[in-house]
C-alpha cells in the first residue's frame, strides 16, 4: 500500500501581520518613577527629592532619539514562497 504525501492548501500569501522587534527600554522611566515615588513619600519641593529631578532632566537631555527597527521578515517571506508553495501547476 502505497500512500501519497499529503498536500497542504495554498496560500494566497505568505506574511506576518505584527513582526514582534526588540524594543529598547526607557532608561529615564526608571529615574522618573523613583522621582515620582520621592515625591509621593516626601511632598512635592522636597529637598531630598533635588538628586533624581536633576538626574532626570540630565537623563532626558541627554536621551537620543532613535526609529523604531523595521523587521525583515516579510521581505524574505515574500522572497521564499515561490520555493515554499510549488509549482502551481502540480
């Protein structure tokens, strides 16, 4: 008994609709979030509270503002299935 390989249906495409990219972390999200906890705990002036508002107008001076990576992947999809579906006329 012979069996046949079975043949899956044919794409119309083949794309990723939301290619997941690294993305980099905020690194004053952290400086501000300490700030903003200072200030929750100490009021609003405090002079314990100078140290992160200075390390936070530094750190968004200082930040660089970068585009977001775009992904690859359906370029090379789009480059790889007509190897990936066949001949069509199989």
């Amino acid at each position: 008994m012979s069996s046949k390989p079975i043949r899956l249906q044919n794409l119309p495409k083949l794309k990723v609709k939301k290619p997941v990219l690294q993305k980099q972390t905020n690194s004053c999200i952290v400086i501000m979030s300490s700030l903003l906890n200072c200030w929750s705990s100490n009021g609003e002036g405090n002079a314990t509270c100078l140290t992160f508002e200075k390390d936070l107008k530094t750190c968004m001076n200082e930040r660089k503002f970068e585009k977001d990576k775009v992904s690859s992947i359906n370029y090379h999809a789009s480059r790889l299935y007509p190897r990936i579906s066949g001949n069509t006329k199989d």
